[in-house]
C-alpha cells in the first residue's frame, strides 16, 4: 500500500509544477517575444532611420574598423527566414552562424548567451512575424588582422565564457531578474563596462563605465562608486532616467542611450525597472 | 560706554567688510546654472544657458508631479510657458557650424536641420499643450503630457548633442 504521505507530496509536487508553467505561459508567446524583442534592443542596431526595420545596414565605428550590422529580418534569403530555432539559438548563444561562421563580438552574443531557451525561442518567433526586407548585407570594413573571421576563435577562447544565467541563491528573486536583464539580453554591461585591449569585457570592472564607448561616447558607470553620478540617484530617479531620460538636474539623456531608452527601457515593465534597479543598488564601486 | 561701543564697531566693520567680499564672490559661483558650462562663451553659452533654464523648469515640474515639491498649478502654467519660450529661440541660438569650446552641439544639426527644426517645433507644440492642460485636476494627463514634453527633449539629444563630460 502507498503511504498517504507519498501521495500527498507527489499531488503536491504535481500542484506546483502545473502553477510553476502556467506562470510562465500566461502571457500569449508572442507578447513575451515582442517584450524580449525590446529587450534586447534588437531594433536599435539593427535599424537605420527611415530604412526597412531590422534590414540592418547600420554603421558602427569602433577601435577596430567598421561593422555593418546585417539584415535580421525574416527574408530567407538576406535575412534570417531561413533559419531554424537551432540555428538561431546557436547565433544567440555560441556567436556562430548556421553556417559555422564567427561573429564578431559587435553582435553582443557575450550577453546574449545568458538567455534561457525558451527566451529565446520567445524572440525568434516573434521576429519571424515580421515584415521581410530583401537587403543584402554590407560587409564589414576592418584593419588586419581583425579582418580575419577564424581569428575570432582566440578571441571567443579569452573573453567568451559561454553560458546561461546562473541563478545567485543568496539573493532574491528580484536582484536575479535585474541581473539577468542587466548582464543577458538587455546587455546594459556590453557598453557600461571597460574593455581590453582586443575588445573584451573587462569583467572585473563589470559597470565601471567606458571613457572610450562606441560612437566615441564617454559611456557612464552604473557603480555605487561615489564618482558614477548614479550613486548619488534615489531607486526611484533610476526608473524615471530609465523610463523617460530624465536625469534629477532636469536634463535629458540623448546620445545612445536615447535609442535605448526609445527601443528598449522605456517599454519595460515597472516589475523589471524596479528589478534593474534593486540590482544595480547592489553593484559596489 | 560710548566709546567703548565705537572702538567695538570699529573692529567689527573690517571683518562685516570682508564677509561681504566673499559673498560677492561665492554668490555668482553657488548661482551658476551648471560647472561643466564655465568657460562657454558667446552663442554657446547662451544654448547652454537657455537649455539649463529649460531643465531647471522641468525639473519643478517633475517636483511637483512626483510629490516633491507641492502642486501649483499657477506655477506649472508658468513653468511650461517658460519651455514654450525658450523653444522658439532654440533654432536662433544654432548658428551653422557653431561648434566652438564648450559645445556639445553635433554637426548633424546642420546635415539634418530639417529634423532639428521640426523637433524644436515639437517642442513649442507640445509644452503649448502642456500649459493648457496645467491646470486639469486630473493628474494623470499632466504627467502623460509631460512624458510627451521630455521624449522631445530626449530625441533632439539622442540625434544632435554629445556630452563633453569625461567624467565617468
């Protein structure tokens, strides 16, 4: 005979896993792939103003030459359209195309590969709603020797630690969600932190701020450190920068921030600012 | 008595002199809108001077729609009319190729002065809106026309301004 007990934690176990997914499905996918869609700021880089959304073509300067970012848009065949959700996971995850090719780390998959699964397969789904723009892509124009794909495997062996998320048990739920937000697919820390000499993340200086940002841009850090402006903000002014770039002297960010703030930040919910926030509280200078 | 109150006087009056000096000195110093804009000098220092005085007036204005400072709506009418004003000089203030020193003005201004134009339009257009509606006892469409107000402050910077501010 069964013990009662035994039963009884086996409904119970079967009680929480049915709520545990229903939690996560409530919202319809789509809805969560347009939300991670902002998330990630797909549109800011992958956008030119007054071009086809997500054609790419945009230009970016940077130390090394400069990368055009390329079409993701569901055309098959200057786009993405023909890919599967493998594929687009390995590109998300591993910076490799289906084809085998690296990417440059221009494409922040650094950040990105810290997403889940099913994040990610949220996202490719709902690009694939999107309209098609047949746009073939502009190669890029960098100085040897970073014109040489292969290459790029040293690069990916010194400064990509490819892995999802890991969950810090000895903080809240909370702090995780900004920190998954933070280092993952918001990739706030791709520009917030310095980089070394061959482009990496200088990840013992995670958030410090970038003197050398891309575009030239002195990019702020997000630190308690007393000398990050930011340390002197109340939770509630960094929501308000994050939701309408407001900053408490009355001024308005622009710059890069401006697309993230328009594309992603501004279109978060209240739970994942006050998420971002608890977790950048807690990052020391 | 008498004298000892005069000699006192006498003492007291170079040092009530100086205290004064100081003031003189310290007061335009603790009144300068911004630091980082010391040293900007003729149309450059006039934008900066303009865009800080159109801060300072939506910083009130979040003052007031956040609880800060308590809502008047007299004072608000006033605070927007201020950003209506200082919209139509914006354009007046941006000579082409007005780069020098201090400016954290981009040369895009002047590729693109179609956009700059219609977005200090936008400005006028919507702090006009946002003096009218000032006075609404509902909150919520303030605030909702003040966020209009700010993302046409946030999208000018985004295309046409680079900070100069090296500091981290």
């Amino acid at each position: 005979m069964l013990n009662p007990l035994i039963i009884r934690i086996v409904f119970l176990f079967i009680f929480v896993k049915i709520n545990f997914a229903s939690a996560n499905t409530d919202v319809e996918p789509l809805k969560r792939g347009e939300y991670l869609f902002n998330l990630g700021g797909c549109a800011s880089c992958h956008s030119v103003e007054n071009g086809n959304p997500l054609a790419g073509g945009l230009a970016m300067a940077t130390n090394f030459g400069t990368f055009y970012t390329p079409n993701i848009s569901p055309d098959r065949s200057t786009g993405i359209g023909s890919w599967d959700d493998e594929g687009f996971i390995q590109a998300m995850t591993k910076g490799e195309s289906p084809d085998g090719q690296h990417y440059y780390p221009s494409f922040p998959y650094t950040s990105y590969s810290k997403m889940t699964r099913q994040d990610l397969i949220d996202l490719k789904h709902y690009i694939d709603t999107q309209p098609a723009f047949s746009q073939i892509n502009k190669p890029h124009n960098l100085e040897f020797p970073f014109n040489i794909r292969p290459l790029l495997i040293f690069w990916k062996l010194f400064n990509f630690n490819q892995s999802t998320y890991q969950v810090n048990t000895g903080k809240s739920d909370q702090w995780n969600r900004g920190a998954y937000i933070v280092n993952g697919p918001g990739h706030c820390v791709e520009c917030h932190t310095p980089r070394n000499l061959i482009g990496g993340l200088d990840t013992g200086q995670l958030l410090a701020g970038n003197p050398d940002g891309p575009e030239g841009e002195s990019v702020p850090g997000l630190t308690k450190d007393k000398g990050n402006r930011i340390s002197q903000w109340t939770s509630e002014d960094i929501q308000f920068s994050l939701q309408l770039g407001m900053i408490p002297d009355g001024d308005f960010l622009g710059g890069s921030m401006g697309h993230v703030i328009e594309n992603t930040t501004s279109r978060l919910s209240e739970n994942d600012l006050r998420a971002i926030t608890v977790y950048l509280n807690d990052i020391k200078g | 008595m008498q004298d000892q109150k005069n000699s006192m006087h006498q003492i007291k009056s170079p040092i009530r002199i100086h205290a004064l000096t100081i003031c003189l000195f310290i007061v335009p110093f603790l009144l300068s809108p911004a630091i980082a804009h010391k040293g900007a000098t003729g149309v450059v220092k006039e934008r900066m001077d303009l865009m800080d005085e159109t801060g300072k007036n939506m910083k009130a204005i979040k003052g007031m729609m956040k609880g800060k400072i308590a809502f008047d709506s007299q004072k608000m009418t006033e605070h927007a009319e201020s950003i209506r004003q200082a919209s139509t000089h914006i354009k007046m203030v941006f000579p082409e190729g007005s780069l020098k020193g201090k400016s954290e003005a981009l040369p895009a201004i002047w590729k693109n002065w179609e956009k700059f134009s219609m977005l200090t339009e936008r400005l006028t257009a919507e702090s006009t809106k946002l003096k009218e509606v000032a006075g609404n006892s509902d909150r919520r469409s303030i605030m909702k026309q003040f966020a209009k107000v700010g993302k046409t402050c946030r999208n000018c910077h985004t295309d046409f301004r680079k900070k100069k501010d090296k500091k981290k």
